[in-house]
C-alpha cells in the first residue's frame, strides 16, 4: 500500500477553528525579539528609508524585560501553545 503524500498545511488532523473560538490559549505564537536589519531588500517595509525617518519609527532589539513578560504571560495560558517561533534578524 502506497502512502497518500498531504502538504502540510492539509494535515488531516487540523483543528477547525470555527469549532473552538474563542480559543483560551493560540494554537501558535510568533515572537519577533529584533527589528533590526541592515540589507535593503525593495520589497520590504524597512526600504524607504526616508519615509522610515519622517514617521520617526525606532527599530531596536526587545528589551529582556518584553521577552520575560511575553514568557511569563505563556505560562499563564490553561495549555501550552502547539508551536512556539522566535523570529530574529541577522545583521549581516
């Protein structure tokens, strides 16, 4: 017997969220500790460099006291998250 090949993202035991909502605790987090980045890709929203400086936004790393509150706040969820990403920039 041949095994079915399934993308992941149609794993057959997904929940479906209109069954769940409102959820106690996110099926996923996205931590980004870093908005820093020195390449120059177009595309992206750090591009425009001017625009950037006359809305005077501050890109800079999380503070450890931010990370430690985000963690402490996850701990108090009713069940851990199913999958947990920390994002980060290399500055190259």
């Amino acid at each position: 017997m041949k095994a079915i090949e399934r993308p992941k993202a149609f794993s057959h035991a997904r929940t479906s969220l209109e069954t769940v909502i409102p959820l106690a605790t996110p099926f996923s987090l996205e931590i980004d500790i870093s908005s820093l980045c020195n390449l120059d890709c177009n595309y992206c929203f750090r591009y425009n460099n001017k625009e950037i400086k006359d809305m005077k936004i501050n890109f800079s790393n999380m503070s450890w006291e931010q990370y430690k509150k985000i963690i402490d706040d996850v701990a108090d969820f009713p069940e851990k998250p199913k999958k947990f990403h920390l994002e980060y920039t290399v500055n190259r």
